[in-house]
C-alpha cells in the first residue's frame, strides 16, 4: 500500500513538528535549610533569568534542539532561600523558509515548551516547601528582538573599532 493519497500529491512537511519534549536539567537548592524555614518573616523575593538556545542536531538538516533555560533565586532579605534552576527542551522538525528559521527557533518554539517548564518550576518550588513560583506569560517576541538588538549593537561596536 502506498503512502502517496488518492489524487497522487504528497502531502506537505508541516512548518513546525515538536518531536519530543523533556527536562534537560533541573536543580533545587535551598542553602540554609533546615533553619531557613523557620526564618523567613516575609514572602520571599524572586529574582527570575531566562534564556532560550537552539542548535541543529545534524549538520545542514531541519532537526534542532531547543533549551529553554530558567534560574530563580529566592530571598528574604539578603538570605538566600532557594535557587532553581530549569532546562526544559524540545527537539523540533522546522521545514520553514531559512528567513523564518530564527523567529521559530527563539519564538514558537519556546512557546510550546513554556507551559511545561512553567509547571515544573512551580512543583519544584512547592516541594522544596516554598510558596510555588508561578511565572507570569513570557512575551518571547519582544524577549528575541531585545537579543537581536543587543546582538546588532555588539556587532555594529566590533565593526567601529
């Protein structure tokens, strides 16, 4: 039996196929434990980096891996409550024009992974005995044009030198 349909056309690649997803890495630690627990007086403070890298995973083919990185650091005053740090990661088929490639890369594709890393973060904060860090939507348009301009400025300094 053929795969080919009836009218004899091969269907089209679709633009954007996640292969698998999975956690790449993932670290909780909490620095003053046991005694931190009974010192924090205040809602702990979270600062909160985030990170997106793609990679081909064979050379000239449309198979990439993408990592989308998280790192939250609590703290109540100027002690350290806990720190998190996250890898969550996609393989993706892209079968986009080469134009495209980066804005699927550093724009849709984290956003297929993003509510999955979210939920991680908050169940590891929560198991970790702290109120879960829920992080807000990331706008990973603005996120990739704020790279693009700092990559364009470091480019265009290097140039003028």
């Amino acid at each position: 039996m053929s795969d080919q349909p009836a009218n004899g056309i091969a269907p089209e690649a679709p633009p954007l196929l996640l292969n698998v997803q999975y956690t790449k890495d993932l670290s909780f630690e909490v620095p003053g434990a046991p005694a931190i627990y009974t010192q924090i007086r205040e809602q702990p403070r979270v600062d909160l980096n985030l990170d997106v890298q793609a990679r081909p995973l064979q050379e000239g083919g449309n198979v990439f891996e993408v990592g989308l990185s998280i790192r939250a650091e609590a703290k109540s005053g100027e002690t350290t409550c806990f720190i998190a740090e996250l890898v969550y990661a996609g393989v993706f088929t892209v079968n986009v024009d080469p134009s495209l490639l980066e804005p699927v890369l550093l724009v849709e594709c984290p956003r297929l992974l993003f509510p999955f890393a979210r939920n991680i973060l908050a169940e590891v904060t929560r198991d970790g005995g702290f109120p879960p860090v829920l992080l807000t939507p990331i706008d990973f348009v603005a996120l990739w044009q704020q790279r693009r301009g700092t990559a364009g400025l470091a480019a265009e300094t290097v140039g003028n030198a």
